[in-house]
C-alpha cells in the first residue's frame, strides 16, 4: 500500500508538470484526430496519410527529452476504449524503432502507418468485449481474435501500400506457428508484422488495462527475456530490448526488496539487470538474482 501511496504521490506531481501538460494536450488532440481519422476510414473515405504521420510526429515533438515519451505515454490514462491510445502508443514506439535500425524514411513512414492502424479492426469489436474484466469465454476470444482479418478488410481497397496491409494482417503472428490467424512461421512472417509484435506486447504490458494493472518496463523487459525468444524474432527483440532498457538510465527505482536506488548501468546482455546506485552501495542485479526492479518511482 506504502508503494501505491508513493507512486500516487509522484504521478500527481508528474501529472502537474509543464512538459507533461505540453505532452498530454499534444495526445489528446492526436486522440481526436486520429479517432475521426478512423471513423472516416470506416466509411470507406481514403487515409489521409499525411495527417496521420504528421499526428504521430506532433506528439514526439512535444516532449524535450525523447526519453520522457515512454515515461509519458504510460501515465496516459485511456477511456473505456483503449484501441485509439494503444494505437498510437505502438505507432511511436515503432516510429523509434525504425530510427533505432537505421530504416530509410519511406521505410519508417510505413511502419509508423501500419502501428497506428494495426488494431483498426478493433472499432468492430464492442468496448464491453475488449474491456472485460474476466476471463474471456472460447467464443470471445476467438471473436477478439478476428480484429487482425477485419482490420485488413477495412483497410484491403484503401491505398495503403502492401507491407502496411501485412503488417495489420499479420502482426499476431509468431516465429514458433503459435500466432494467428494463419500460424506462420518465421519465414512467413514480414519484417514489419515482427516489430509491431514486440510493440504491441510491451505497450499493452507496460500500460493500466481493465483486466490487469500495468507492469514496470524492466518487468515486461524480463518476461521478454525469459520467455519470448521462441516465438519473436531474436533479431528485433535484442535491439528492443537493449535500447529501451538505456532509455531508464538516471531513474530512480524500487526493487523487489524495498530499497530505492537509481538505474547506472545497463547490461547489453541482460537489460532487465541493471547496475543500481543506492546510496554509497552498487547492486549488480546481475550478481544479485534474488532481486528484481518492481517499479519505476
């Protein structure tokens, strides 16, 4: 309860700040945009590409230091329909991405685009469906399953280029066959369909949904870890990973234990381990397995 307090503390200072204020009116505008952007898409009007990118980007420029953006974005509160938030949350990070890889522009463009509309097919699925709070039902899962097909229809005669149109196709597809809703394999699968997925996951685990509260990043960095190697691909995942993880450095943490401390070192080989300062003490999470980060303060 005593953490709870603490972090309700720090998110209402966060909450009042002039850079977050500047970010948050720079979201709920996008929001807007990017719900009438989709609303006409319904209707069969063309996608306004320009606009869209041009959305993305204003909430990118509306931070001074890039790595408030994933502070930011997670204290984003969204409303009983969380596709449009999570929509453009995975866009950004996608946007990142492809800058972390060196894409050419036209490259990252595309991926920006098919992040933001990866979900479209959402919008048909009812709100009470996507946010209930129990255990989904066989049918209703396999009825939230069909938004990756229902999205490519909505967006099949819409202009977009084939990779954008893949990538909404496919982007719940996985290495092992596990995904669907064909059970590729990892040859199948498109290079923009695999970035997506790792984005997909870590924004929904890293932001508060009905069905669950949300995980610190470096819980959801050592999930990926121990568990996602498998079924993403190791290429993308290892880049992710890596540069999210140095995105922390200088923040100040909690760990499993209780102590505070503040983020030092990353390990490439291990991001979800951090060197913690606490005081005049170093805690090598690598040598120190016991202990984990439970939350950023």
């Amino acid at each position: 309860v005593r953490l709870h307090d603490d972090l309700s503390i720090k998110d209402h200072r966060l909450h009042k700040t002039e850079n977050y204020l500047s970010f948050s009116k720079a979201f709920t505008n996008v929001d807007r945009i990017i719900r009438d952007h989709f609303d006409a898409i319904l209707r069969g009007e063309p996608v306004d590409q320009k606009t869209l990118l041009a959305s993305t980007e204003s909430i990118m420029n509306s931070v001074r230091v890039k790595s408030d953006l994933f502070t930011y974005m997670s204290h984003i509160k969204a409303d009983d329909h969380h596709t449009y938030v999570h929509s453009i949350n995975v866009s950004i990070l996608c946007n990142i991405f492809g800058h972390w890889i060196k894409m050419d522009q036209d490259e990252i463009q595309d991926l920006t685009l098919a992040a933001l509309m990866h979900d479209i097919g959402k919008t048909k699925i009812s709100s009470e469906l996507l946010n209930k709070t129990e255990k989904l039902t066989v049918e209703e899962y396999d009825e939230v399953r069909q938004h990756a097909q229902i999205g490519y229809g909505i967006i099949r005669d819409s202009g977009l280029n084939d990779r954008i149109k893949q990538a909404v196709l496919l982007h719940h597809e996985r290495n092992d066959g596990s995904g669907y809703p064909f059970g590729y394999t990892r040859e199948q699968i498109p290079d923009f369909a695999k970035i997506i997925a790792i984005t997909d996951i870590y924004d929904a685990m890293t932001s508060s949904r009905s069905y669950h509260t949300k995980f610190s990043p470096f819980k959801v960095i050592q999930l990926f870890e121990q568990e996602s190697y498998d079924y993403l691909d190791t290429k993308y995942l290892f880049i992710f990973l890596e540069n999210i993880a140095h995105y922390y450095l200088g923040e100040e943490v909690k760990l499993s234990d209780g102590t505070t401390g503040k983020i030092v070192f990353i390990h490439n080989q291990s991001p979800s381990r951090p060197i913690i300062q606490s005081g005049d003490e170093m805690i090598d999470l690598m040598l120190t397995r016991k202990l984990s980060i439970e939350a950023i303060l």
